[in-house]
C-alpha cells in the first residue's frame, strides 16, 4: 500500500518510494537531504501544533512541513 509521511504514525518507519512534489527546486533539495528512493524514514516528532514534523532519515533529523511532506510517497515498513 503506499501512502505518503503524512499517514505515519509517530515513532513508526516507512521506505521511500517515490518524490512528485510539483516545485523543482523544493524536490531537489529533498534529494539533497537524502529523501532517496529505499531509504528508511521514520517518524519522530510532531510539533504542538502538528506542523512542522520531525522524521529521522540517514542518520539524521528533518523536520519537513506537512505541505511537502504530502509529496514523499512510502511503503510502511510492518512491526
């Protein structure tokens, strides 16, 4: 099933399949920070107010608004 970072549950880990975010240049950066087709992501911390989100991703954390994060397409990784 493929969902985008948006359907994770917090603490939870998906594997990224696929990034069509319509803005080039927003797409290139999140090459840049390593949002690459297989790598594992997960799901580490919400905000207050539930944007921005904190996902860990090779060794490091993002926060990512939810208004690009609905653009990371994901395969959820099962328990």
């Amino acid at each position: 099933m493929m969902n985008n970072l948006l359907s994770l549950t917090n603490q939870q880990e998906g594997i990224i399949l696929d990034i069509i975010h319509p803005d080039e240049e927003m797409k290139r950066r999140l090459f840049d920070l390593g949002f690459y087709q297989g790598s594992k992501i997960k799901k580490t911390l919400v905000s207050p107010k539930g944007d921005p989100i904190a996902y860990k991703i090779r060794g490091t954390t993002i926060a990512l608004r939810n208004s690009d994060a609905q653009y990371v397409l994901l395969k959820e990784v099962s328990s």
